[in-house]
C-alpha cells in the first residue's frame, strides 16, 4: 500500500494535478467503504476456514481473478483480451494441479 501511494503522489507531482480529496463526504465514504470491505471480506474468510477447510478456501481464493475478469467483461463491457485468456488459463492450470496434487497425497497415505 505504501508503494502504491508513493505511486499515486508521484504521478499527481509530476502531472502537477492535485492529490487532495475534495470534500469531507467523499473521505468519509471512503473510509466507510474501506473498513466494510476488509470487515466483511476477513469476517467471510475465517467463516469458510471453519466451516469448508483451508485448501478448499486457498483453491477458491485463486480463482478470485478470474470471477473478477468475468464481472468486468459480463457487466461492465470490457475487452476480453489475449491477455486476460492467457491469465485465466495459467490460474485454471495452477488451481489444477493443485486439486490433482492433494487428490495423489490423500491417496498415498
């Protein structure tokens, strides 16, 4: 995060555009929207490492890019690039492998 505002302050330094918010309302609401979605998504979180397990969560929680480039393309009409196919067959590998790899363990034992 630290980097990513270090980002943001240079740009706006450089394009001498200003980096202040522009009303109390507007910090307010993001404050707000800040702290719900960290409450909600960390509350959500422990809730499925209770009731589901660990592995399932980390195997859900990898698909999570491609729910989201699913969302953009389907309501919000962006391009579906070259890109965004090769990301979202690398993570389809990726969670793959990891469901065949556990399947292969629980079966050795």
């Amino acid at each position: 995060m630290f980097f990513t505002s270090m980002y943001f302050m240079t740009k706006s330094i450089i394009a001498h555009e200003s980096f202040a918010i522009p009303s109390t309302e507007i910090f307010f609401n993001f404050l707000v929207f800040a702290f719900l979605t960290t409450v909600i998504s960390s509350l959500c979180l422990v809730y499925a490492i209770k009731h589901i397990g660990s592995t399932p969560v980390a195997i859900l929680g990898a698909l999570e890019p491609v729910v989201a480039v699913m969302v953009s393309v389907l309501i919000f009409h962006e391009k579906f690039t070259t890109n965004l196919l090769i990301g979202i067959t690398l993570i389809l590998l990726g969670v793959i492998l990891n469901v065949i790899g556990d399947r292969k363990k629980i079966n050795h034992i």
